[in-house]
C-alpha cells in the first residue's frame, strides 16, 4: 500500500512546526496560524 507523505503543521507567525494542527502556536501564542504542509516528495532518478 503507498505510504501518505509525511505532514507537518507550520506557524505563519514564527516559523515553529508541529506534528499536529493546534488552533494556538505554543511557541509564540498566535492564534489560528498554524497552516498545513506537505513534504515534497524527492525526484525519482535523481535525474
């Protein structure tokens, strides 16, 4: 079975990432700021 990529969570306000979605950044406190990212998948080949 394909493996889902892997999924971090981001502040827009700090920068600070997380493994899951929080409505407030522990970080700097900015509320509602925390935005989902997806790592790009690496070329295959490397070509």
């Amino acid at each position: 079975m394909a493996r889902r990529p892997a999924q971090h969570f981001v502040c827009q306000s700090c920068g600070a990432v997380f493994p899951k979605w929080a409505g407030r950044c522990e970080s700097c406190g900015a509320w509602n700021s925390i935005v989902e990212e997806s790592a790009a998948p690496s070329p295959a080949g490397g070509a």
